[in-house]
C-alpha cells in the first residue's frame, strides 16, 4: 500500500465533506488489481498518472460514495476514491470518460470545474 495523494481542504469544501484536512489517499495491491481487471487498457496508459490526477483535477464530483478527480489529458481520466471498511480512502479506480458524459454532467452541477 501506498500514499498516492490527500483529500485536500479545497476539495473538501467544495464537496461539501466531512472529512479531516490532508486526510491520506492509498493505492493497495487489491485496488490495482481491480483497475487491471476492469479497466487494464485505461490503468496501462494513466495508471502512472495516479498521483497527478489527485493532485490537480480538472473537475471534482461525488458520487454513490466516491469523490471523482477528473483531469482532462489526451482524454478524461476519472479516479474514483472510496472510504474502507478501516476508514482509510483509496484509489478504487481509474478509467476514461466520454467527453459528452463530462459536459452533462458540469451541467447538471454533479461536476465542478477548477479551471
């Protein structure tokens, strides 16, 4: 397992979370299997991208439970990070999105934009 990122006091504000500032972000064994198995041509081209996708988003959102760090590249490259059962948040996963998806969704306010 290791630190890929922290949830900053900016995402957490504009969130609306209750989580503690600079709380840690992990990647483990487990999580990156599961990008393999599910996304393994997205995690081959941006898995290395991990850390910068957390670090500086191009848009955030919540969702089902996940806080969504989008960041526009050649494509949009979502890595969804989930609280466990430990209350430790990890990198749960990563894939592309479709452009049009991203747009509705800025639209319908469940995305904010930080550029």
């Amino acid at each position: 397992m290791k630190q890929v990122g922290i949830i900053t006091a900016d995402v957490i504000r504009i969130l609306g979370l209750s989580i503690a500032p600079n709380t840690p972000i992990y990647l483990g064994e487990t999580n990156i299997n599961h990008m393999l198995s599910e996304h393994e041509d997205d995690y081959n081209l941006y898995g290395e991208m991990i850390e910068e996708i957390i670090a500086t988003p191009t848009y955030l959102g919540y969702w089902k439970g996940s806080i969504e760090y989008i960041k526009e590249l050649s494509q949009y490259v979502k890595v969804a990070v989930r609280v466990s059962s430990d209350n430790l948040y990890f990198a749960r996963t990563i894939y592309t999105m479709n452009p049009d998806r991203v747009e509705k969704l800025v639209a319908k306010g469940n995305l904010f934009s930080l550029t």
